[in-house]
C-alpha cells in the first residue's frame, strides 16, 4: 500500500517541527530520523499505550444506546461511563440529534435554553434558512400541537409500516390545521423494535439501532431517529415527546393540554365508513380533506388536539395538497422508499406484513360525542390492528385458546367506542373531563 508519510521530511515538516522547538525552548524526544540524534533515539525505552476502556470514554451510538447511560437500568450500582461523547449519531441531522441525546438522560438545561432563546426552545422555533421571507433563527411562536391519542396503543402495531402510515395522516392533519406534530414514542417492548432478545430492562439493551430508549425501567419508550431531521422538526413541523415534557410543564397551568372531549377528534363514533358494533380490524379511515378541515374547524381554539381514531386524506384541494407536500416532502420518515433502504442495512429478523387496510370514510353530522363517546369498557375490547405475529407462526401457547373478538387485543387500551345513534347522556365514568 501506499507510504504514510515520505521517506524524507519536506519544508512544512521540518518548518513545523522549528516552530514546535521554539515554542517550547525545551528539549524534545530525540528524532530517530536524524542522524545526530539516532543513538540517543535508540537509548529510548519503546514506548507503551493502551486502548480506552468503553466504560471510560466512548461515543452516544456505541454505547449510550446500549442503556449505559440510563441511571434508571443501573440497579443502583457505580455509573457505566466517565465520558460520554456525542460526536456520531446516524439517521439524525447534528443539530438535532447531540441535542436529543442530551434529553434522553436528563442533561440537556431546559432553564438555560429557555432565557437563551427567549423561550423559543423548541426544534419547531428553529428555520432551515431555506424559507422565503424568515428573516430571525428563531420561530418565536408557541407551536399549537396536533397528537394521536394517548391510548392509541402504538406497541400493538405490526412494524414501521403501520406506524407511518400513522405518522404521515398526522403530517397531512396538521397541516391542514395549522398545527405542529407532536410526534409519538413507540414503547420498546414492541416486537419488531425490540425484536432480537427481549433485553430490554437490563444492560446491554438489545434492540433496532434505530431507535433511542429512555424512560425507567419496565417502561422504557423508543424515539424513531429518522424523525430527528430539519425538515421533520424545523419550522412548526414537528416536537418530540421528550421536547413535549417541558412544554406540558411550562404551559400546563396556562392551557387544557391533557386530552378530553373538548380537544379530542376524529373519535370513531363521529366517523362513517368504519363498522363500531364490531371489532375495527386494521383500519384507518381516509377521508376527503374538506371533510377532515371543517371537523377540526371545532377545535381551532384548543392549544392540543389529540387524534382519537388514526385517518389520513385523499386531496381535492391542489392548494391543501401543495402545501402538505412543501411542508413534508423532505421529511425522509414519512418516505417508505427511503425507510426501506435504510432498513436494508439492518434487516428485520422476522418480517411482518402490513396489514392495515384503508377505508373510505366520511365525518357525521351534528355535536361531537352526541353520536360517539369515550366509555369505560364493559365487553370485548375493539382493535385498530392485530397483534403482530410471524407469518406462518404456530402457537405454543401455554394459556387456553381466546376466542377471536378477545384475541383482537385493544389498540385503543381499556376503552371502547359507544357507537348508538342515540344520544348518550355525559357522565362521570367516560374516564374524560368534561372540558
């Protein structure tokens, strides 16, 4: 191969070198390739060195992500790293993700950012500079979220596919409205996040690379790395869940940001085109934009809107169109092409097939929750998706066999759509305030 350096020093090395001898006015290491100095140079005990230890320092990708760095996995013992280094984390643009890692254990200074930026904290307060008109580096605004809903079960989901297609009816949603994405974690005992070893309460973690745990143990939550990019997050784009504690604390007091029924929509019983008296098997409702735009017209004062039942929208409207594709078009997370390639250098071990199915739906009628209300659950839960298993899988099940409605675990948790055409009376056992 080729030399690392030339047989013979060249004018900048030996003018580097006089520049270093002046500097110091001391004696350096005796030069080997001088001949005046070869036998001092020869004199010198051979020189010993060890490699750094990864508890001692070492880089966020590999090792942070492995838990090391997650005093709540330490059962109580000595820390796992003296130096942690944020100098590489793929899928991420730097401005975001050293940030993001900062977060994720509780080091990132929310009060100092805060007078910094005279509150415009926020990766949505933040331009690419490729914006016409934008003048300041910061987007002073409060951003006004768009979010699923806290019960929509994300770990039931059957890979990325479904939870994209999630994602990009939010993106379409918000932009419709006006709203930033409030862009959701993923639990990691999600089968194909966590789909190697089951490691996911003890050190090393063992999960997809491209995801970052954080959380307590036992309920540790994933953030999809490919959302932590300028044009998914800049300019009232998007917020992340670790960005959204801070805000929830800021502004709390000030706004109604926990979900209820004067900040919750698209709720299955307002919907038509999905079947409520029986289990929703994998659906999403797609429905026409103007459809979706005059239902959200309800909630234009709301600081939070939380998306009850997952939808996405078919475009008549070239001008909603247009700027849906200007605002997320770079937003590499919500391409399947690009998330594809990227999963070819990781494949998944065991494929699963997506299995969400589109229905047309249209928006009913009249006062929201008069034909559809959040009731605690008394019978079979309903499902937006099928538990995810392995195509062709048996089942060694050690409990008996459920019945097919009981199989269809709940993505929407403990709650289930009352869908009667007559009006249900409010009551305290929605589980909701009653705004």
């Amino acid at each position: 191969g080729p030399k690392l350096y030339p047989d013979a020093r060249g004018a900048l090395s030996l003018r580097f070198q006089q520049q270093l001898r002046e500097d110091c006015n001391c004696s350096l290491w005796p030069d080997h390739e001088d001949g005046s100095q070869a036998d001092a140079a020869a004199g010198v005990g051979t020189e010993k060195f060890m490699y750094m230890p990864p508890w001692l320092g070492l880089g966020y990708y590999p090792r942070g992500r492995l838990g090391y760095w997650n005093p709540s996995l330490l059962e109580g013992g000595p820390p796992q790293q003296l130096i942690g280094h944020a100098h590489y984390i793929p899928d991420t643009d730097a401005s975001i993700g050293k940030n993001v890692m900062k977060m994720l254990h509780g080091h990132y200074d929310w009060v100092l950012a805060d007078e910094v930026t005279r509150g415009a904290v926020f990766f949505a307060n933040q331009h690419t500079g490729k914006v016409q008109g934008v003048d300041s580096r910061k987007v002073l605004e409060l951003p006004r979220l768009l979010a699923l809903h806290p019960r929509i079960r994300l770990e039931e989901t059957a890979g990325w596919e479904e939870l994209q297609a999630m994602l990009l009816g939010l993106a379409q949603v918000a932009t419709l409205s006006g709203r930033t994405v409030l862009w959701p974690d993923v639990p990691c005992r999600a089968p194909w996040i966590n789909e190697r070893s089951g490691r996911i309460h003890h050190l090393p973690l063992d999960m997809r690379q491209e995801w970052m745990p954080h959380g307590a143990r036992g309920a540790l939550s994933c953030s999809w790395m490919y959302l932590m990019t300028e044009p998914c997050m800049f300019d009232q784009r998007g917020m992340l869940s670790l960005e959204y504690a801070h805000y929830a604390h800021k502004y709390r007091l000030r706004y109604a940001l926990d979900p209820a029924r004067h900040n919750t929509a698209f709720v299955p019983g307002t919907l038509r085109g999905i079947n409520t008296s029986t289990p929703l098997a994998s659906q999403m409702v797609v429905l026409r934009d103007h459809d979706a735009r005059d239902h959200l017209a309800a909630f234009r004062d709301e600081q939070v809107v939380y998306v009850a039942h997952p939808v996405q929208l078919v475009y008549r409207n070239a001008t909603f169109e247009a700027e849906f594709n200007s605002r997320f078009n770079a937003c590499q997370a919500l391409s399947h092409w690009h998330v594809a390639d990227l999963a070819k250098n990781d494949p998944f071990r065991q494929p699963r097939a997506h299995r969400i199915r589109m229905h047309a739906g249209t928006l009913r009628k009249g006062r929201l929750f008069s034909r559809g209300m959040l009731l605690n659950a008394t019978g079979a839960p309903t499902r937006l998706i099928p538990i995810p298993r392995p195509v062709n899988a048996t089942c060694n099940c050690t409990q008996p066999q459920l019945s097919g409605t009981a199989r269809a675990r709940s993505l929407l948790d403990v709650y289930a759509w009352e869908a009667s055409d007559s009006v249900v009376a409010e009551s305290d056992s929605s589980g909701y305030d009653h705004g």
